[in-house]
C-alpha cells in the first residue's frame, strides 16, 4: 500500500518556509517601522521591478541610514532569507524572491571640501549631475541619466570622460558599505583596502554600498554634439575616427555607432557622438578628417553643459534578441576594422559600437582595479538583431561574425554583459584578478548573502 500523504513533508516544509518569512516580515516592521513595504503598495512594485521587468519578493525594505541597512542585513542573514540590493532599477537580472533592500531614500547628493562629492547608494547619474551643475563640475557616470549610481560605479563605469579622467571607479576616493555580519565600515585606500579594491569593479558582491564619496573635476567650456554619415564608405569612416582618437587628446572622447536601418526615425549608418574639454574652433579641427569624408550628412557641434550629454534611456526591454557581445580593443588595426566591417555586411541585421579608450583611463595599472583590460584602445559592443523567437539556426548564423569580431577583445566590460555564470567571469576577469575578488569574498561574505548578478563565490 502507497504513503495516502506522499507530498506531505514537503507541504509542511513549505508552510514552515511560508511561517518563518513572514516573521521575518514581522520582525522587520517591527524593527524598521514604516519602512517596510509588502505588496498592494508602490513601493513594494517598484523595488521589485528592475529594467529587466518585475520580479518576486517577500517585502521591499527601504532604509534611510546605513544603520537602517544594517539592521534589515543581520534580521536577513540570521534568517537564512534571500537579499536583493536595488540601486538605480537597471538591472538585467529580476528579482528572485525575498527581501529587496531598496536605496531609493538614501539618494543625496552633498558637495564636500576639495572637490569631493558623497552620493548615495540609491542616487541616479542625472541627479547627481544637476547637483553639480551650479558648480561647473562634473562626475564621469554612464550615458544615460537615470542609470543608477551604485550599478553602474560598482562595474566600473565607461562615461563621457573615459579618456580624461577615466573610469568612476577611478575616481571613487571612499565608500560607506554595510557588509553581510550587518557591520557599517568607511573602505579607502587607508583602511580596508582589499575590500576598497574590490568594490571598484568586482559589482555588488560585497555588501550594500550606502555612499559613495567621488572626486569630481571642472567640466566648464564643454563642446559636444554629433556627426552623421551615410552608408556609402563605412570603412573610411571607420579609419578615420581611429586614426583622430589616436591621435587626440587626452580630453577629447566619443563613441561612433553603425546601426542598421530599423525604422524611419532612425537611420541606418554610423553616427559619432562627441565631446571635448576645449572650444568648437578645437573640436572642429580635431575632427577635420571625419568632418571632410563625403559621407557626411549632418553636423552638430557646440557648447554643451555636461548634464545635458545625458539622455533618457529606452523604456522596458528592446522588442528584439540582441545576440553578440562585447569586449576591449587592445589594437584597432586594419585587419580588425575589417572583421568588424564583415559582421555589418550581412543579411543580418547588426548594430556595432566604439567607445575610444585610451587616455586616463589606459594609464591606470591593470591591478588597480578589477577593471584589468587596461590596454584597450576601445571597447566594441557588436550585436545582431533578431525577432524574440529566433530560432536556434539564426542565432548560430548571428554568432558566426559576431564572434569573429570579438575574437579582436582581450576581456569583457561586465556592465555591458547581460549573460551570466562562470564562463561570464572568466571573460570579465583575468584568473588573477578572479582569485584576488574570491578572497576578499571569503573575508566579507564567508556566507555568499550578496549573490549580484555576475555573481561572485567565495574562495573555498
């Protein structure tokens, strides 16, 4: 004779489950009155959501002070419940389940002595430029203004002023992170310096970051703009745009897109985006050899304040599969400009990116950070362009050139990586640079609570 109950232990185990979460709802309220939010409420639905769509939650927490952080950690971790940490909302990986610790109160942005800005952790990039715009300074951040701080600084952060004055991390002086044990540390170079070391770029698999402290620089007598071209030379305009960053300056930066022809209002060929530390008579001359090819259909070039390079980003996923990836340029040479021109020359629809390196940001030592890929010259996003329902036969004849023209990288940018596991990982990080990050792991987070989205295990 069969059990007459055969799923019973795991329904009692499930209620148990369904119990223990919901005392630590409990708990929560109790130790963080009104601040923590179950569904039914706008701010359960939104620190469920992400770009990447709305997820699964137990209760949205939203602390106000890095203690509030602390103590909503340690009720978590004592509970063996799941943490989710929302920043910005830009992340590609939905929420879980759980409880989501949303920084959405701690977004002040206050300007200190020296130069020195403290963000919070929940702050978005246009906010933040704003804030400093009356000062005439300026934070190298993402492209994008309502990209969140801590996503986009914790990977790295490839901005307008990549070249000049490097990546953000490059510039983060100190941060403020709340780590697993609930324990509040101030990380520098002085003190903590591993765990500092690793938060430049290892994402968020350390602990909250709850502020941010930058130093930020004058960004008075900007000139930006952009140049269109047509697609009747694509590989002249490749060259030339090479050759210019190459030679330029170190305050000169700009990304050169090639899109395809996907709808009216948006037309098909390679468009630069521009920006420069300098005056327009300077900008022009330094891009008098893309500014002379006949291809040229439109030039926009003036003063421009800082704040104003930022623009919205799309909302919600883009309708379509972009397969292909990215990757740092060590050497724009001739034959990869060529590979690069192949992946756009095909039936395939395909879109290809390069943001000029170089500069500040190749002077910075490949263990300085985890950003390790110090050597390139540019970093290309190529990608084809699919209907969601690609059939595996397309996406294998789209992988073909994309892969042929990222066999030119040396490593992956990990803020422009949207796949992950371990083999992610070892694209993003060199072997060393992964051990060192596994490390650090073990001393924060023995007990892996912070699992991000490229996520890092500890060293065992």
């Amino acid at each position: 004779m069969g059990d007459p109950w055969p799923d019973l232990g795991s329904r009692m185990s499930e209620a148990a489950g369904t119990l223990t979460r919901m005392s630590i709802v409990t708990e929560l309220s109790e130790r963080l009155p009104g601040r923590v939010h179950g569904p039914g409420t706008p701010e359960f639905d939104a620190g469920r959501t992400v770009f990447a769509g709305p997820g699964e939650a137990e209760a949205v927490v939203r602390p106000s002070s890095a203690d509030e952080v602390a103590t909503a950690v340690r009720v978590a971790t004592s509970a063996g419940v799941p943490l989710t940490v929302r920043s910005g909302g830009h992340g590609s990986d939905p929420v879980a389940g759980g409880i989501v610790i949303d920084l959405a109160e701690l977004s002040g942005v206050e300007l200190a002595d020296g130069g020195l800005v403290h963000v919070g952790g929940g702050a978005h990039w246009g906010d933040v430029a704003s804030a400093l715009a009356p000062h005439s300074l300026g934070i190298t951040s993402g492209d994008t203004g309502d990209v969140g701080v801590g996503g986009l600084a914790l990977g790295g952060g490839i901005g307008w002023l990549a070249r000049t004055h490097g990546l953000t991390v490059d510039i983060l002086r100190e941060v403020e992170v709340v780590t697993a044990a609930g324990e509040v540390l101030i990380a520098n170079d002085a003190q903590h310096r591993e765990l500092f070391w690793a938060l430049r770029g290892g994402g968020g698999n350390f602990g909250v970051v709850t502020r941010f402290t930058f130093e930020a620089a004058p960004v008075d007598g900007l000139v930006g703009g952009h140049v269109r071209f047509d697609q009747s030379d694509v590989r002249a305009v490749l060259r030339a745009w090479r050759d210019v960053m190459a030679a330029g300056p170190d305050e000169l930066n700009s990304t050169l897109l090639v899109m395809p022809q996907l709808m009216p209002e948006m037309p098909a060929g390679p468009q630069l985006a521009v920006a420069l530390l300098g005056s327009e008579a300077e900008l022009r001359r330094l891009l008098e050899p893309l500014l002379s090819l006949p291809s040229v259909t439109e030039v926009a070039l003036a003063p421009v304040a800082y704040a104003d390079l930022l623009e919205e980003s799309p909302p919600g996923k883009p309708p379509f599969r972009l397969v292909g990836g990215n990757g740092f340029v060590p050497d724009l040479s001739d034959e990869a400009l060529d590979v690069f021109l192949r992946a756009l020359d095909r039936e395939i629809p395909t879109m290809l990116m390069l943001r000029a390196l170089g500069g500040a940001f190749s002077r910075v030592p490949a263990d300085a950070t985890p950003i390790a890929h110090r050597d390139g010259q540019a970093l290309l996003a190529v990608n084809g362009i699919l209907p969601p329902d690609a059939t595996d036969e397309q996406v294998a004849a789209a992988r073909v050139a994309t892969d042929a023209a990222l066999a030119f990288t040396s490593g992956e940018y990990s803020n422009f990586t949207p796949d992950f596991g371990e083999e992610q990982l070892a694209a993003i990080f060199p072997p060393p640079t992964l051990e060192r990050l596994r490390r650090v792991k073990a001393e924060v987070d023995p007990g892996d609570v912070f699992r991000a989205s490229h996520h890092i295990a500890p060293a065992r």
